[in-house]
C-alpha cells in the first residue's frame, strides 16, 4: 500500500512548477496543522488556510518564519497556534494546469480515470512534516470539486484494484 504525503506536484502544462512566497501568507496564531502537500485555500481576510478538502487554491511547500521568541525558522508544516512576527508562507498558487501525485483512500478501480475526486483531509506528521491527505475513492460517485484522475502514476506496483497512487489535475 502506497504510503501517502498529500499532494505531490509533479508537472505543469507550462513546463514549470512555481512556488510563491507569500508574505504574510498565514495568520499568526492560526489554529490548524498544515504539512507539505496540504491543499490550501484562500480564506475571506486573504490568508491561506487548510482546505476542507473541496476546493485547492495552492498547495503548502512550507514556510519561513521569525516566532515568538524572535528566531527566524525553516519549518516543513505550520504547528497550530504557532505565533510569528513576519511569516512567509511557500506556495504552489499556479494550480490551472498543475498536476499532481496523490495516493488513494481506498482500491482504485481503472474506471476512476477522468472523475472528479474530493479529498480527504487527515492528519499529517510534524516528524518529517508530511501529509496525509488522500484522494476518497468514493466521492468518485458523487461529482467532487477538487482535483480530476488523470491516470494511474507509473511507479512499480501501482495496478487498479489495490490502493494505489493517482495523477490528478487540481479543477
């Protein structure tokens, strides 16, 4: 079973992957884990916050920061609650054209390539700052909103039928 680290952007129709930084790109004090290869979204003040799953306005690729204690700092996922005093947050915002890696909730059947997916937002790892969002299988069913199935990712063992590893284009 494929082990999942969220979105994994692995293309763009233009050639080029962008990551922005943006400045102040995260609330300080905002209270929600986000790890690498979160999807994003931009809330109603302009910052970005952790997706519900639906929509993907970025993908998080990290963030730099100066914390409370006035230590500038290089961190892989945002801590909820983390207090800063300048905050740039690493942004894949091109998302029109980007395609990603993501792995499956559940046995992918061939016929998912071409459906419309939600997301299912779980927990990351603050060790080694990895997410554990995973495509759900079964919003295949119910026309989702967030990314389409492209096809199956060609690494070694990935076969339809088993969990498996996707390539998906953020709609």
């Amino acid at each position: 079973m494929p082990q999942s680290k969220g979105l994994r952007a692995v293309r763009h129709t233009s050639g080029y992957i962008r990551t922005s930084e943006v400045k102040g790109g995260i609330a300080s004090g905002y209270n929600t884990d986000i790890f690498l290869g979160d999807p994003l979204k931009i809330a109603a003040d302009g910052t970005y916050v952790r997706s519900d799953g639906a929509v993907v306005d970025g993908i998080f690729m990290g963030v730099h920061l100066v914390d409370s204690r006035n230590e500038y700092r290089v961190e892989k996922s945002w801590v909820a609650g983390t207090v800063t005093t300048d905050v740039k947050l690493l942004v894949a915002t091109e998302t029109s054209g980007l395609e990603c890696e993501i792995s499956t909730d559940a046995a992918a059947p061939s016929n998912i390539v071409g459906k419309a997916c939600n997301l299912t937002m779980t927990a990351g790892s603050h060790l080694n700052g990895s997410s554990a969002v995973v495509l759900n299988v079964a919003s295949a069913a119910t026309p989702g909103t967030a990314v389409r199935v492209k096809g199956f990712s060609k690494k070694v063992g990935n076969v339809p039928g088993d969990v498996a590893i996707l390539v998906v284009e953020i709609l």
